[in-house]
C-alpha cells in the first residue's frame, strides 16, 4: 500500500527582511588585511635621491601670496599609480603637521590631530595616510638664529621607482613653544606587485626624537597625535593597535605616548594591503570575478567572453553564505549589480539606505548630503544572478540590463497568472528524518527567476531542475537556500528540489525573497496519509492543495462545484498537481463563503468531496 506525503502549508504574508547585510568594510577598512609590524633600521632618504619642499612651497587654498606655511600642504608626484580607498592616484598633497592626503587640501587648518577619528569632512581632510599627526611646524634656516633647529620634508623614489618615502626631518612637533621638541619620521608607499590591483602597502618609519644643538633643554612633547589612515567618512585604522585584532585598530580613538610609536627606531607599522581588483569599466557589467582582467589588462574582450557561469555562482554563493561581494565601487558588487538596483549608503546617524533609483551612471540621483561618491556601495542579489544567466542564454543583449526596470512609486499593473512567488510540492520520506521538498513557482513564468529563502532545518542537498532548456543554479549553506534561474516556467514543474533533515514535523520557509521583492513566510506541517481504496483525492484544508492521486497516463477532470451543480471552477489537469485553489472561480471573482464540492472525474473514476470556503 503507497504512501505519500503532504506539506501543510500556510503563507504567512509578513513582510521580513530577507537578507540582512551587517556593515560591511567601509572603504579603508577593506584595504587592508592587518595592521603588523615589520622590521627595518629606519634610513633616512640619500641628499642625491630626495627632493627638498622649501618652506614656501607650503600653504593653504585659497593659496595665496605670501603663502601661509604653518600647517600648509604641498604638492608631489607618486611616481607610480597606487589606490586608496577604491581610488588610483599619482599625486599626493603632504601637509606640514604630519600626514599626506590624496584629496585637494581643505580651506582649514588640519592642525587637530582628532581628525584622522571624525567625520567631519568640511573640517578634516579625508584619505589620510597620517604617521604622526599633530600641530606641527616647519622651521626655516633663518629661525636657527633664535635658536630652533631648522627643519627639512623632502620625497624620494626608491627600488626601482617602486618606493615613494615622505620624510619629516627635524620637524618641531606637537608644541610650538618647546624648541627641543624635535621629532623624525618617515611614511613609505609601495608600489603594488599585482598588475590589476593598484593598493600597495603603506609603512610608517620612525627615527629619533630631541637633540637640537642649539638649546639645552631636552624636552620632547610625544604624546597627543594620532597615527594611522583615513578614508571618505568616519572610517579608521589606529596605526597604535598593531599585532592585534584588527577590530581594535578599526574603533579605538588613542593617541600617541611614548615614541616612537612603533616601540623601537627598527620597527616600522605595516599596513598590509589586500590584493583588491579595482576596474572602472562598467558598472554591471556582470564580470563579478574580474576575469576580463586575468593576466594582462585587457579590457578589449568582448562581454560575451568575460562573462560566464562562474560569475553566477559566485553571485548566488555570496547571497547564499551572507558574506556579500566587495561593496566598494570599481569591485565586485559594482560589477555584478547587472540591474543597476544595488546602490546603499549610510546616513549620518549610520542607518544603512537602498536607493532605489535604477540609473545608467552611478553618480545620479544621489542623496542630498552625499558629499563623495565614495560613501556609495554596491550590494548584488540572486537575481543579479538571473539577468547574467538570461545574457548567457542569449535573450537579453548586454549588461547591464534596464530595459526590465519597474516603477518604484506608483501603482504596478499585476498579471494575477504571473508567478510572484514559490510554492511547496508534496514532500518524499527517505527515512531516518530525511525528507524531498520540491519548490515550485505559484504560476507561470518566462524570463528571470530569482528567489532566496531560509528554513528552520537543515538542508543537506539542493537539486537544481535544468528540465525543458532552462538554466538553473541553485545552492544552499546552511539552513539558506538560494535558486537563479532563467527560462520559461509554470507551476505544473518544480525548479529545484531541497532535501531536508527535520525532526520535528513542523517545518517552516522563511524571508522568502522572489526577484528582489520580500513576500513572507511558509509554514506548515509534513503529515503522512495512507493511500487507501477511495483517496483519490485529497484537499490539505490549511493550504487549499488539492491532491490528486492517480496513474500518470490517466487522463481526468477535476472542478470545484457549489450546491446548485454549477461549476464554479475548473482546473487545468495538464499540470499533474498539486491544484491550488484561491477561492476565486473562473472568471477570476472571488466566490461567496459555504459549502463547496470538489470532483474528480476520469475513465473508471468519480469522487467528489465537500470543502467548506471561509472568505
């Protein structure tokens, strides 16, 4: 005697967030994988390899003349291209009070060493590479003769024009009132060794403090500046928080101490650059894996041989694992939002904000207040996934693709036959707790199909059905299961099949987003009935399913009929079931609430069964 399974389900039509995205790395925090220490005497730059700034190549915009030389900035060439913050740059702006910046100076003072720990960008400059910020001056030759010890900041390549070192030599530091408070350093950029990815790593060089011959005071004031780098907004890392968790360097505001800083003159603070692909062309260009960029740097290749399968599955793996693509622009989240419906950014109270705008160029209709296009982020979905594989099946013709965009505002005209959701089939027993769930969609369908969604058991296999030409992907981690698709689908044919370990009967499928919309939740109960003389047909009342339990090669009829004989709904049997019924008859009107037959009709077969409909 057969027995069979059925999922009890109930929709549940509350709203939830299906995919909750913890802040990601803003900026800085993702160019690097560590704050280290390495170790290296520190040197200073040869007389014959250094190029001396003069005191009045310092000043501050508006620039004018006589330039203002007390915390004033001035202006060098690289040498090389080197990124920062998702940015490739070959020049560098070097400030008096002990950092440089690769953003034009600010018409302000930066002589507040706080500012490498606020956002305040109309006060404070940002990307900042600081190691030793304060209220600095540079002392002239002249000043020698009231006795301060002159000062030099002079640049130098090195290594095959591969190493930019910025030094600060004898540079009276953190009190302008103390003339031995003389301090040394250095910062260091290098050059990347990787061909697509400009970040380089930055180090911080320290030499000796004091031992300005022409005064006998010995005091040297080593505390109150701050160390470290800077990105676009509130975003840090504490140079002070090195061999340590990188959590630390990201959120502890301390300043300096003792010196130096590195805790010796032959320990140098590393920022480890992580090898990040950083390609402007295009956004949504669907190469989420940068393999335009493989080898060389050609970027002549036609879309259609940089985008493939892999693209895909590293998209559906990212929405399924949570852990998102890079966010920053220029990577990997940039170029796989194909639909141009990815953009976020974090408001001044740091609450995260969709915008919902679907533009060709990135840097329209933003909000107001954004005052660099760097607090933009990138997020991708499944189906992001879906449109690269609609392109990879040749029915759209490039990415990105926004001929598919919708109204955000307004009302939306609804095709009621249309899938806008899934559905859950009868579910298979394997034994010892492991159960089938087919997931259909809850109508028909042709063009990209994208749904993620959680249980509260654990999956342990996911089975994509690639059946009629389709192209199906669909993955899982954990209790999360994530399916992109495109094709032509109905209801009749489940588009993948989940199987499950469940020890307890009641099974549920949560945040269940389909093509980028948030529809609710399923919950139910997987009951065993036994195929018994007679249970031909069975309604799960929770769910309004009907279950029809025949020979495949039988043709039959099954109608819903109310106690008049009129029938009130017929439905189409080519699909072999399960059969919903919404209350609706066949014109689509919702019928009235009572008692309700539902018959089955077919050669040798005639059951009918009563159903009450509670509107």
């Amino acid at each position: 005697m057969k027995r069979f399974l059925l999922f009890a389900v109930g929709a549940a039509m509350i709203i939830s967030l299906a995919f909750t995205q913890q802040r990601l790395k803003a900026q800085v925090y993702g160019e690097f994988n560590d704050v280290t220490i390495s170790f290296g005497s520190y040197t200073e730059i040869p007389s014959g390899s250094k190029d001396i700034l003069q005191p009045t190549e310092f000043d501050i915009p508006p620039f004018v003349d006589p330039p203002d030389m007390d915390d004033g900035y001035a202006r060098i060439e690289i040498g090389f291209d080197f990124g920062f913050n998702s940015d490739v740059y070959n020049t560098v702006w070097v400030c008096v009070n002990g950092f440089i910046t690769f953003n034009e100076p600010l018409y302000t003072r930066a002589d507040v060493s706080r500012g490498l720990f606020i956002d305040e960008p109309s006060t404070y400059p940002r990307n900042v590479v600081a190691p030793y910020w304060g209220d600095h001056v540079y002392r002239t030759e002249d000043e020698r003769f009231d006795d301060w010890m002159p000062s030099e900041i002079s640049y130098g390549l090195s290594n095959n024009d591969s190493i930019l070192t910025i030094q600060w030599k004898n540079l009276n530091i953190n009190d302008k009132t103390v003339r031995s408070s003389v301090g040394n350093f250095q910062v260091k950029l290098y050059r990347s060794k990787d061909p697509i990815s400009p970040q380089g790593n930055i180090e911080f060089c320290y030499g000796t403090v004091g031992g300005n011959p022409y005064t006998t005071l010995n005091t040297v004031i080593t505390r109150g500046a701050s160390v470290g780098v800077k990105g676009e907004s509130n975003d840090y890392l504490n140079g002070l928080f090195f061999n340590t968790d990188i959590l630390q360097a990201r959120s502890n505001e301390t300043y300096t101490n003792l010196w130096p800083p590195s805790e010796g003159t032959d320990r140098r603070i590393l920022f480890d650059a992580e090898i990040r692909r950083n390609i402007e062309e295009w956004w949504g260009d669907g190469d989420a894996d940068f393999s335009k960029a493989e080898g060389e740097r050609d970027f002549g290749k036609a879309q259609n041989g940089f985008v493939t399968i892999n693209d895909v599955l590293k998209i559906v793996r990212a929405s399924a694992t949570g852990i998102p693509l890079d966010s920053v622009r220029r990577r990997e989240a940039y170029h796989g939002d194909v639909n141009h419906n990815g953009r976020y950014y974090y408001d001044n109270a740091g609450v995260r904000t969709d915008i919902p705008w679907k533009d060709m160029k990135y840097w329209d209709n933003l909000p107001e207040g954004i005052n660099s296009i760097k607090r933009i982020f990138y997020q991708t979905t499944e189906y992001d996934a879906s449109l690269i594989l609609h392109y990879l099946g040749a029915r759209v013709p490039e990415l990105p693709w926004l001929l598919d965009s919708f109204p955000q505002y307004g009302k939306i005209t609804v095709d009621e036959n249309k899938a806008n959701g899934i559905k859950v089939g009868a579910v298979n027993n394997e034994g010892n707790n492991i159960y089938t769930i087919p997931i259909y969609l809850n109508g028909y369908f042709d063009g990209p199909v994208a749904s993620k969604f959680t249980l509260n058991t654990d999956v342990i296999d996911v089975t994509a059905n690639k059946s009629d030409g389709n192209q199906v992907s669909a993955v899982y981690h954990g209790s999360t299961v994530v399916i992109a698709a495109s094709g032509e689908f109905d209801a009749s044919r489940p588009i993948c099949i989940v199987k499950i370990r469940a020890n307890a009967k009641e099974v549920s499928i949560n945040n269940i987003r389909f093509n980028d919309a948030n529809i609710g939740n399923i919950s139910g109960i997987i009951s065993e009935t036994d195929d018994m003389a007679g249970e031909m047909l069975i309604l799960d009342s929770y769910s309004q399913l009907l279950y029809v339990n025949v020979d495949e090669d039988i043709p039959y009829e099954l109608i819903v009929i109310d106690l008049l004989g009129n029938t009130v709904k017929t439905f189409d049997t080519s699909a072999k079931g399960p059969y919903f019924w919404d209350g609706a008859d066949n014109n689509g009107n919702i019928v009235q609430s009572g008692v309700y037959i539902y018959r089955l009709i077919g050669e040798g077969i005639s059951v009918s069964k009563k159903m009450i409909m509670n509107r």
